[in-house]
C-alpha cells in the first residue's frame, strides 16, 4: 500500500491555461468503480496512454483520474515546444544510432499530435515555425557549432544565422549567432492537452479534480480518492514528479522553473522588435533563457532552476522569477522595457541524472512511464503510447529501442540529493552568463 502525501498543487496561473479557454469541467471520481485500466495523471503521457489503450481494447473501459483540472498542471505549464531534434545533442557524446532513433520518435509524437489536432479541430495555435537555438556570448559559439556538427552527421536541415541576418528573425540584437532547425512545432501547451483530453475515445472516462490519496496493490488494483474508490486489473503511472508518491520514484530530480507571459504588444512596441513572425528559442546553455514571440504578439520568457523537494513552490519564488525575467526581458528587448507581465508561473521537470526516463511494467499490472528531462510534449506522448503498446504485447523496433534505453541513473538519498541538486543548478546559473 502506498500513502500519498504530495500533491500537484497551482504554481501560480499559467499564462497558456488563462489564455485556452473554457476548462472541461468533469466531475470527480465518486463511489465505487471498477474498470480493467486506471490510468494516473492527464498530461501528454497520461493522455496517450489512455487513448492507446482505448484503441487497444475497445471493449474495455479505461479511467482516467487527475489531482487538477486538465491544462492546469505541468503538461499545460511548459514553454509550448514540440522538439523534433533534441537540442542537446553534442558532436563530443554523439552517438549517431540514438540520436536518429530519438528524433523519429520525436517525430511520431508530432505526427500523432498533429492527426489529433487535425481531426478534431484543436485551437491551440499550432505553428511548425522551427526552433532557434541561440548565444550570446562568445564561450557558448562552441556549443552551437558541436550541434552543427552532430546534425551535419545525421544529415538533419539547419540554418547558422548571425549579425543582421539573426536579429531580422527575431527582433533583437541581444544574440551573437543562432541554429534553426525547422521541424518544431510551437502551441499553447495547455489549450493542446484539453483538446486532447476533449477527443478521448468514447471508452474513457475522464474524472478531474481526483487526487489519489492511497494505492494498495492486489488483484484487482485499488485506487482511493477523496470521494471515491477505483479497482482495475492495470494502473498506468504517469504522474512524472509524483511518481515516487506511488512507491516508484527513487531516480527523479524534479526541477522547478518559471515562465511569464506578457500583455500583448501595442502595434508601436511590435514595429519596434520588427513585427517579426512568431518564433521560440532555446538557449545554448541549458540554463538559459527560453523565449517566445506568440501569435498574440506576446513575449514568453522561462528562466530559473530551483530544487523543492517539497514539490512544490511559493510566492517568494514567482516574485523572484517575475523580477528575473524582467531583467531577461529588458536586456534581450530595451523597448519593451516597461511592458507588464500579464502571468508569472511554476512548472516542474521531471529529471534524471542520465536523462534517461523510467519505462515500464515494475510490478504485476503496475506500468509506468516517467522522467520526461524536459521534452515531454514528445517524449511522453510516444511513451504513452507505446506503453499501451507494451500492456496490449504490441511490439516494436520502438518499443525494444525505449525498453533497452530507459534505464535512469541512481540518485543519492537525502540529505546529499537535495544539497548536491541545489549546488548543481547554482553553479549551472553561474556558467549561463549572459544566457540566462
């Protein structure tokens, strides 16, 4: 038996949730139910594993249960990216083999997402508008040529881009030189999971606002929320961060960071950054800057790592991050200096030490799927779905592939994790410099 004792809880109001409209409104779980699959956790990975296992099993019924409102917790709190080609990849730690099988299964999840956007009429602001990998100073040039490199070997299409020819895309001076790759998707991450979970085959059954507050183990699985009580033949986990709350989660360093979201841009503040099209960058540091010009004409800034081992967060650290970003906004944009922030928010990741994610069945009818390493809009939409795969005897070249890499390092217990996880993000914010 397992005793939940942490919770998602609402860090802050995400900018996407304020801006996706209408929620779904379903009702909590209540009284008694059985169903063959009880599926934990309604982001991407959640998401997809109850759609696959719907298709799987027809006949069956398949429920879903989350601690929040669909599009309010993590998956709807992220900076709205659907990667293709991961923007770590090093020329100095290729291994080519990986890196291709990675980014096809990048882009299965973007093709599986684009089909459910399609036929189902998702407004999310879908735009393949690529992806731009950025520097600032002269030290993290290196790292954007060891990217060149590694995507010259995999013979993957990208653009270095510098000086006029840079600042022209983006509306600003601030970055020496950039990659785009052209194959990423930008969103508004949590209009495109409610708009999934709207699309649900009609065999699921979607109860929000049910927080799992105790999971004993047995024949059948029992699931107990504040109102009701679940029994199923399967559990999926796809509780990310929380997933040590169910007995499986001693390979995880969730990680706070913070997003704000401007008011839109008056037609004189947009002429002044160039009224450039709508486009997303990462930074050439890890702990850089994430920015965003939207549809809307807003300007997205995520930046600031912290460790809570609580997993959760607090007003002193979204004041803290609304000043950071602030500060990021007026270095990369010195016109848009006094332009508001409209919504400042938390978000975690669900890390590993090896960024490699947790997949699989651990105990008889318990299957999980965690440990995203911050791309889980790909990576735990074809997780999802290959877990469901992995549950129906499905297999696959990519479900060898993901069971033979999901092997996440250990990590140390407390207290050494949380001091050696504190000591790791400052001195990663250190070394960002000037991309952060």
């Amino acid at each position: 038996m397992a005793d939940v004792t942490r919770f998602p809880a609402l860090d802050g109001v995400s900018g996407w949730d304020a801006l996706a409209g209408d929620t779904l409104a379903t009702t909590p779980l209540s009284g008694w139910q059985r169903a063959r699959f009880a599926v934990i956790g309604g982001g991407f990975t959640g998401l997809a594993a109850a759609r696959g296992l719907a298709e799987r099993f027809p006949d069956a019924e398949v429920v879903l249960l989350d601690a929040l409102r669909i599009g309010q917790g993590t998956s709807g709190r992220n900076a709205g990216f659907i990667i293709d080609v991961p923007h770590n990849l090093d020329s100095d730690e290729a291994d080519p083999v990986q890196d291709r099988q990675v980014t096809r299964l990048n882009r299965w999840a973007v093709e599986m997402l684009r089909e459910q956007v399609t036929a189902n009429g998702i407004a999310c602001d879908w735009d393949d508008a690529g992806k731009y990998l950025l520097a600032a100073e002269a030290r993290h040039i290196d790292s954007l040529k060891g990217f060149t490199d590694t995507l010259d070997g995999l013979g993957e299409p990208h653009t270095w881009l510098e000086g006029p020819d840079l600042s022209a895309r983006i509306g600003t001076d601030y970055y020496r030189a950039g990659v785009y790759t052209p194959g990423n998707v930008l969103m508004n991450p949590a209009a495109l999971v409610r708009g999934l979970a709207r699309s649900l085959p009609a065999n699921v059954t979607l109860h929000e606002l049910s927080p799992v507050v105790t999971t004993t183990y047995g024949e059948p699985h029992r699931l107990e929320t504040p109102t009701g009580v679940l029994e199923a033949d399967h559990i999926v986990c796809a509780t990310n961060s929380f997933t040590g709350e169910f007995g499986f989660g001693d390979r995880y360093v969730p990680v706070f960071s913070y997003a704000s979201l401007t008011r839109p841009l008056t037609p004189e503040e947009d002429a002044a950054i160039g009224a450039v099209r709508p486009w997303g960058a990462t930074a050439a540091h890890p702990a850089g800057t994430t920015l965003r010009v939207t549809p809307d004409r807003r300007v997205f800034v995520r930046n600031m790592l912290r460790w809570r081992a609580e997993l959760c967060s607090g007003p002193p650290d979204l004041a803290a991050a609304a000043r950071t970003h602030q500060q990021a906004l007026r270095a990369r944009f010195p016109t848009l200096a006094d332009v508001p922030f409209e919504h400042t928010w938390g978000g975690m990741l669900c890390m590993t030490r090896n960024f490699q994610p947790c997949f699989g069945t651990v105990r008889p009818g318990v299957h999980v799927a965690a440990g995203m390493n911050g791309v889980g809009v790909a990576k735990g939409t074809y997780l999802g779905r290959l877990l469901a795969d992995l549950i129906a005897g499905q297999d696959s070249d990519a479900l060898a592939f993901v069971q033979r890499a999901a092997s996440p390092a250990w990590v140390p217990p407390e207290p050494a994790r949380t001091l050696g996880v504190t000591a790791k993000l400052r001195a990663e914010e250190r070394a960002a410099g000037a991309e952060k």
